[in-house]
C-alpha cells in the first residue's frame, strides 16, 4: 500500500467486523520489501540455504534513484518461471511513486543465487506488472491481488530449477524464499544484513477478503508467531489458536518482496506486504499483540505507521499466483504488452558486485506498500 497507517481498527469487534475496516487505512508506506526475519536470533544461520537456485535477487533502479547515484535502487527477490523469465512483484518494477508521480524503471538485474554471493548476473530486456494492480491516481492497489510482475533475461538462466504454479488449497503450511536483510524477534535489523538466500516457514490462515474490506480473496494472510500466546495475533484477537511451528516460524521484511512462497514445490503466492498486530489493541508494544514498534523497542507506541517493522506479533499478506494465472499464462505465450526499460547510458559502468559498497547504496523502495 501507499498510505500511512493513522488509526486504530475500532471496527474489528469480537465477531471479526472487519469487511467494515480498510486495510488501506492501516497501512504503512516505509517497508514494501521484505527480508526474512526469524522467532529466535540462532534460526538465522540455519536457515541460510543453497536449495531454490531458481530464486535470486531483483535488484531495480529507476529514473530518479540513478539521479541521485549509479548504484542506488531497491531490493526485491524474483524466481524463474522458465530459463528467460522471472516472477516477482508488481510494486517492484510499478513505474510511478507512493504520490503517482511517473518514474519509470530504467534497469533490472537479476542477480544469482543473490546479491549477497553473486556470481551470476542477469540483464531484463522488458518487463510486465498485472494491469489489476493499477489505479486511476496511479498509486497502486498492494491488496488487489494482483501484484504480480514478470520480466524477461536478455541472456537464459540455464541450469537453475524453474518453478510452476501451486492451483490447490493455499490454506495450508509453506514455504517461503527471500534475498533480503534479516531480523529476528524483535524485527528488521540492518546491522545483520548479508543478502543472503534464506528460507522461511509459516501457514496461511485466512484469506484477504476474510480481514479487510478493500483487501481481495487474491491475497492470503499469515501471521507471525514465537509460539506464545500474547503474540500468536489471529488467536489471541480472533479465536483462531496456532502459536506456530515449534518456535521455528518465519515472516518476511523489506528486500524479500516479490519473492515466492513454495507449497509441493510450486509457487502458491509472491511476498507483498505486513501490517501491525496492533491494528486490534491500536498501539504497539507494551502488552499488544505486536510487542515492539519500527525501533525494535517493546515502548508502547500508538502512532501505528511507527509498529510493522516484520517483528513477531504481526500479520504478512502474499498475493496469490494462481489469482494471476491468466496474466502469467498471457506473458509467458506472448500476448501481454512488454514495457521496455529506460534506455541504459553507454557510460553506466556494470553495478560493482562488492556487497560493502552495494549495500549502503541501496535504498527501501517506500512508495510501494499495501501494509509492508
């Protein structure tokens, strides 16, 4: 989403009334890419993984962002449909601002197994973002279910794993990828960012439309347990008791959006957006259900734009690929227009792969958040 979360969600009740809560009205417009964050600070190495070498990372400058450096854009992860396409999401490569402002996309790059350890770099010739996910003010619509992009290598990807499209009950355990920073209970933290592969599990409760109003049954809902019940949010506010799986939960952050979600091996849903448990107490921190705020400290906090930071306690929402199947079926046959990034200047030298000069460059894409 694009707007700042301001109030509380007075209307959710005891019965859960929340076709009468807009979850546009909750969100928050800083962290619309996401990074793996973990229940306990020793699952983070665990987890570091060579497994899905179709997965990498996106890494998208546009016309400002070159404006201000060579070497500046934003992380999100991607996964390969086939050796020359990559699934990731819509408010990636969306060419407008959190305002609508234009700012096309003028690079992509696709970076294997990560931006982390890459050896292996991709350039796109032309990309695609589901029509569904824009709107009038060109502001972009994160709970349509539709955020959903693809883009296509100028070079094949070959011998990497390519991944279909999972069509059964979404409601179910997975598993997710992401190529971003890290956190652990207590939320994003920078100073432990590798961009390193990692993996993540979790269960998807409910849908979209089941939560929110201007939220669509594209989009699946999961929260982000530490095996408590303070901080288990669908139970302890709505009844719906399941404290995670043995402590070992995961959620996901800024850096891993776009990324999938697998279930049999197949992509069920792309990394979109968190919101705040704290959206039922209206504040975090303290006894909330979302025990720390955007500075990882357990203060109560009120201002609920300062709470979703990917800490336990809160809610992640992932747009479901199979919602999208007609516009991935008509890219991958040929009939979905394909926009062309901004030509590249012949003086642009190759992004420089050393992560210390890379990962302070980088910058959080902020206008692309449904709840981040």
């Amino acid at each position: 989403m694009k707007k700042i979360l301001t109030g509380s969600l007075l209307a959710i009740g005891v019965a859960l009334s929340a076709q009468s809560a807009s979850a546009a009205d909750y969100a928050i417009g800083d962290l619309a890419q996401k990074y793996m964050t973990y229940t306990s600070n020793a699952q983070i190495n665990l987890h570091q993984t060579s497994q899905y070498n179709g997965v990498g990372t996106v890494f998208i400058q546009t016309v400002s962002t070159l404006a201000q450096s060579p070497n500046s854009g934003y992380i999100c992860t991607g996964s390969l449909l086939n050796a020359t396409t990559v699934l990731t999401a819509a408010h990636c490569v969306y060419p407008f601002t959190s305002s609508g402002t234009s700012d096309p996309v003028a690079r992509i790059r696709f970076y294997l197994p990560s931006l982390g350890s890459a050896t292996e770099v991709y350039s796109a010739t032309g990309y695609a973002y589901n029509s569904g996910y824009d709107t009038a003010d060109h502001t972009g619509d994160i709970g349509s279910g539709h955020d959903v992009a693809l883009f296509t290598l100028g070079t094949a990807a070959t011998g990497h794993d390519t991944y279909s499209i999972y069509t059964g009950d979404p409601l179910q355990q997975y598993t997710e990828v992401g190529t971003g920073t890290i956190g652990g209970p207590s939320g994003t933290n920078s100073s432990l960012s590798d961009y390193q592969k990692r993996t993540g599990t979790n269960q998807y409760e409910l849908y979209g439309d089941d939560l929110f109003s201007d939220v669509t049954h594209g989009v699946v809902l999961a929260d982000f347990d530490d095996g408590t019940a303070a901080h288990d949010v669908f139970g302890r506010n709505l009844g719906m008791s399941n404290t995670g799986f043995g402590n070992d939960e995961a959620s996901s952050s800024p850096g891993d959006s776009g990324g999938p979600e697998f279930i049999n091996g197949q992509i069920v849903s792309v990394t979109s957006f968190g919101i705040t448990g704290g959206i039922f107490q209206g504040y975090c921190g303290g006894n909330s259900t979302d025990p720390y705020n955007s500075s990882r400290s357990t203060t109560k906090t009120t201002d609920l734009s300062k709470c979703t930071n990917s800490s336990v306690g809160e809610i992640m929402g992932n747009t479901l690929t199979a919602y999208n199947q007609d516009f991935i079926n008509g890219y991958l046959a040929g009939k979905v227009a394909v926009t062309t990034p901004v030509p590249e200047s012949a003086t642009w030298a190759m992004l420089i792969l050393g992560f210390g000069f890379v990962g302070y460059s980088l910058r959080r894409r902020a206008a692309k958040v449904v709840f981040a």
